[in-house]
C-alpha cells in the first residue's frame, strides 16, 4: 500500500475512514494531487513516482504547528517498489 501526505488548510474536511478521490495537476517537472474537492493538496511528486490510483482511504488527519495533514493510503506499491 502507498501512503501520500496532503496539506488541507481547514480542520473537519475529511476523517480517518473517508474514501477520497484525487485529481492529478502537471507542472513542468513534477506531479501534484489534489483531493476532491479541493480539500487538500500534496507536494510535488517527481514524474517517476507518478499516482496510478485515483482513489484511496484516509488513514489519519493530524494537526502540528504549520497546518492540517492528511494522510492517504492507495492501493498499490510503496514508492521504489515496484
């Protein structure tokens, strides 16, 4: 199972347990995902760790000094894994 991380800006837009669906953005040299809709957002993912999966499961929302984070599991393999 992959995990990715998302940063969502408002507390109570998703739960652990909540299926989501992700779109994919392009910039020039890397991917980003967003999820549906526009809840949360990820980092930049380099083009060879591309998301296959454009559905996945929340495993945990967590609240630190810098915002709200959201993490995703997808089901298929672990970055450099494959």
């Amino acid at each position: 199972m992959r995990r990715m991380d998302f940063k969502m800006e408002r507390p109570g837009q998703v739960k652990e347990g909540d299926a989501v669906t992700v779109t994919e953005g392009v910039l020039p040299s890397n991917y980003y995902y967003t999820i549906h809709p526009a809840v949360a957002m990820s980092g930049n993912i380099p083009f060879r760790d591309r998301l296959k999966s454009k559905e996945g499961t929340v495993i945990s929302v967590e609240e630190n000094t810098r915002g709200y984070y959201v993490t995703v599991e997808f089901d298929e393999p672990e970055v450099g894994k494959h």
